[in-house]
C-alpha cells in the first residue's frame, strides 16, 4: 500500500507535521514535532476509549461538566437525574479518577 504525498502547505490551524509548519519552528527538530503530535493523538485516542468505558449517566455529567460550552451547574444536574447535588459530585468524582485509571492504561 502506498502512501499519500504530504502537501507542503498546512491544511489546518491544528496541522503541525506540513513542512510549512517545521519549518517556522525555529529550533524544533522535525522528528520532535512529530513524535509531539503522535503521542498526543496517541493519548486522545486512550482518552476518547476510557470515556466510552464510563456508564451513560457518568458520560453526561462529564460532558456537562467540563466539554461543554455552556458548563451545567451540579444543582442543574442534580435536578435533571433527580438525585442530590452531593450523589452528582460523587458521580463525577468516580468518573474522573476511572478516566484517569483507565487513560494510564497501557
């Protein structure tokens, strides 16, 4: 299988590894650059595997709580799965140590 031809040109804000790119690093070495964006996409990847690992309820409290926008308040939460303030902390509080345990997981 062969692979595609890399343009020279950055195809997007977050594209590191174009030639465009490495070269206005001043002082980067490219093999760095690269190694960089592939652990990051590395750690992406074993952070987006552990959240689907999370139960539905903790997913959400989760993505309210700190992907989103418009951040849910824990008494918006707590209303919303009719359950108290503290049960919605705790259930956060488990969810980030088993995103935590899960992304370190090698």
């Amino acid at each position: 299988m062969r692979g595609a031809d890399t343009p020279f040109d950055a195809q997007s804000e977050d594209d590191l590894t174009a030639p465009e790119r490495l070269l206005a690093l001043e002082g980067a070495d490219p093999a760095e650059v690269v190694a960089a964006t592939e652990w990051e996409d590395h750690q992406a990847e074993r952070l987006k595997i552990a959240f689907e690992g999370l139960d539905a309820r903790s997913q959400e409290i989760i993505r309210a709580r700190w992907m989103s926008d418009d951040k849910s308040s824990l008494a918006t939460l707590a209303e919303s799965f009719g359950v108290s303030i503290e049960r919605v902390r705790q259930i956060e509080q488990a969810a980030l140590k088993k995103l935590k345990q899960l992304a370190s997981e090698e």
